[in-house]
C-alpha cells in the first residue's frame, strides 16, 4: 500500500493511517482506488454488518457443499486423491515387476 500511495509513503505512515477515525478525503480516494472498490464503500463502512455478511457467506458456502451423506470437505478430498496416488503407484509397480518378469523369460529364452 505504502509503495503504491508514492514515495513521500511508508508502512509506519499506512499503519498510522489505519488507526486514524477520519481520512482527508484526497487520500481516502487514493486508498480506494488502489484496493480497487468505491471510496463510498469506506467512508460507508459498517464492522457488525460486514462480520455478519462475512459470517453468512461462509455459510453458504459450507452448506452448499453438503449433498446428504455426501460431504465435500478439502481435507476429505484431499485425502481422498492421497490415497488414489497411492493406489496407482501401487498397479505401477506390479506391472513394472510383471514387465521385468516377462524381459527375464524373454531373455532366458534365448
């Protein structure tokens, strides 16, 4: 944030920034274009009813991913594809080993 508000800017200065109640407004519209929203989206900020838009749409999404029984969890997928890696790895290896047989009867043979 600092490097993108210019060079008279520092991370101590933003910092100081964040805690002040009030923004001059030139500064206020710099900072809303950097984070690429509408200044009135700041100046218009509410904590309890962003918590709860936040809080809400987490569960949402929770819940779309519930289809029963069925539940798609990431670490319950991901698990899932662990295990199906090592069930390939496994076949790779015995057919590697049922390819080193037949080369040592073909060899054998000759």
């Amino acid at each position: 944030m600092a490097i993108q508000l210019g060079k008279d800017w520092n991370q101590q200065k933003v910092s100081l920034l964040e805690q002040k109640e009030r923004i001059d407004s030139d500064i206020l519209e710099q900072v809303a274009a950097i984070l690429k929203i509408p200044a009135e989206a700041i100046r218009n900020f509410d904590e309890d009813q962003a918590v709860n838009i936040i809080s809400n749409t987490f569960d949402k999404v929770e819940n779309s991913f519930n289809f029963g029984t069925f539940n798609l969890h990431p670490i319950d997928k991901l698990m899932q594809l662990h295990e199906e890696k090592i069930a390939l790895y496994e076949r790779m290896l015995k057919e590697k080993d049922e390819m080193m047989g037949r080369l040592e009867r073909l060899i054998g043979d000759k």
